[in-house]
C-alpha cells in the first residue's frame, strides 16, 4: 500500500490538496508554456498593434527618408550647430550628476525609511515626469528668478543669479530628469536584500558604510540605468529650458532649442540635428536593452 503523501504528484502544493485535490492539467500547461498565452494573436487585436506600430515608426522612418544625407557632415559641423552640441552634452552630464548626488539619497530615503507623508512625498517627487516642462519652468521662474523665493535671496546674498545662464540650463535639466533616477534607484533598492546591511552592521560598521560598502554595490545596476535615463531626458528638454533659460547662442541655447530654431528658417539643418538627437536615442535604448530583456524574462 502506498503511503498518501508520497503518491501525490511532486508538482502538487499544500493549496491544491486544501483545496480538494491536485491542479493537474493546470500544472503541466504552466510547465510546458511558462505561464504565457501561445496561439496567433486575434484579428481584434492584431489590426489595432499594427496600426500603433506604424503610428510610433512612421514619423522616424519620414526623418530618415527626408534626411539630407550629402550635406549632413557640412551641417554638422557648422559653428553654431557644435557649440549647441557641446552645450547639450556638458548641461546633460551636469544635470546628471546632480541628480545623482541629489536622487541617490532621496530613493535611498522613499526605499528605506517609514515616516508620515511618505507617499505624498513619492507623489511629488514623480510629479514632473506628469508635470508641463513649460509649467516646470514658470515654477522654476518663481522660485530661483531674481524675484523668486528664494532667487532673490540667491542674488542679495551671494550674487547668484540663474535664469538665462547656463547654469539654469543645468538646473532646468535636472528638474525634470531626477524623478528617471529616483525610480530607478528606489525600485532596485526595494528588490535588494536589507538583511545584507544589518549583518554589515551587526559586524561593527556604521550605516553609512554599509550603505556605500553594501548597498551602493548591490543597486548600481539600478544607478547606472537610472543615470542613463536621466542624461537621455536632459539632453532632451526643451520647455523647461527655454522658460527658465533662455534660447541663447553659446550660452543657453541647447540641441532642441537649435532645431526649434532651425526649422523656422534652415530645415536641413533642424533635420540634421534631430538625427544627432535620434542617434543618442537608439543609443540610450541600446545600453538598456540587457537591463529590459532582464527584466521580461
């Protein structure tokens, strides 16, 4: 006579037998399909993702098309156009920094750490991601301007003034980039174990070195993907900027607001320069891709 709990099948749980019986045939159609649908899609649904894949493709197909190939290097290397370039790039990775000296810790504070409010606190960390980056920088204006809150406090004081600098530019890009870090960061530190920070400090260390010995090792995927994400989304901005900064040559006038201006009256050029932007796009998509199939798998 068999004994009962060796005859059960091993892919039977506790829950099936509490709940009258082993799920067999749902059991093995999990094991031989990974738990996801097969079969072609139905014609419902098939028609509607085709018409939102050409939708999305279309218009960068219809840059590459109308691209001026032949003249494309005459125009990349115009004066005007490097010095947007060179400001875009330097803004973008100052943007970034601060957001990493800022974001780390603010993530760090949302993953880690129970006080009241903590949500509404997440709420408005991610608000700019939602936010109008025009309404960005008004807010910007009314708070760092020289008759700002605490602009003019900035100017009387200590002679600092922001707007329309390129400083501002910084700041305009951070403003609007910190919230891809902040969630990047705070999702890879609420996956992390914290168990490996308490055995760090049951053995004498402090908390912050465990943060910067333990922790800052475990999430700097997380880090790294939400730097890039951030740099991506700076080198991108445009209202803020514009609101806040200002739109001047060399000084302020950054890769988007140069094919803003572009376009009204040189549209190879406006071309040109969102084919640099396009380039870095596909870039940033290309370092994030081992992260993503990571992630879907």
């Amino acid at each position: 006579m068999s004994d009962p709990v060796t005859s059960l099948d091993k892919s039977d749980t506790p829950a099936d037998t509490l709940m009258g019986g082993p799920r067999r045939g749902r059991g093995r159609t999990r094991g031989r399909t990974g738990g996801r649908v097969r079969g072609g899609a139905p014609p419902a649904l098939l028609l509607p993702a085709l018409v939102g894949l050409v939708f999305l493709l279309l218009p960068l197909l219809a840059l590459l098309v109308r691209a001026p190939w032949r003249s494309l290097p005459e125009q990349l290397t115009e004066p005007e156009v490097w010095q947007a370039l060179q400001l875009s790039l330097f803004s973008a990775t100052a943007a970034t920094a601060v957001c990493l000296v800022l974001g780390v810790p603010l993530a760090w504070l949302l993953a880690r750490t129970e006080f009241p409010g903590r949500g509404l606190v997440r709420a408005l960390v991610t608000l700019p991601l939602v936010l109008p980056p025009v309404v960005g920088g008004v807010a910007l204006l009314l708070a760092l301007g020289r008759n700002g809150v605490v602009g003019k406090l900035l100017d009387s004081w200590f002679g600092i003034t922001l707007p329309f600098t390129t400083a501002g530019v910084v700041v305009a890009e951070a403003f609007v980039a910190m919230p891809f870090l902040v969630i990047s960061v705070e999702g890879t530190l609420r996956a992390a174990d914290p168990r490996y920070e308490e055995a760090a400090m049951t053995l004498g260390a402090s908390r912050f070195t465990a943060f910067r010995r333990v922790t800052l090792p475990l999430i700097a995927p997380g880090i790294a993907a939400g730097s890039v994400l951030a740099w991506a989304r700076a080198l991108g901005e445009f209202g803020a900027t514009i609101t806040f900064a200002g739109n001047f040559p060399g000084r302020t006038q950054t890769m988007p607001l140069a094919v803003y201006l572009a376009l009204q009256s040189d549209p190879d050029a406006a071309i040109a320069l969102s084919l640099v932007l396009l380039v870095v796009s596909i870039a940033v998509l290309a370092g994030l891709r081992d992260r993503w199939l990571t992630a879907a798998s």
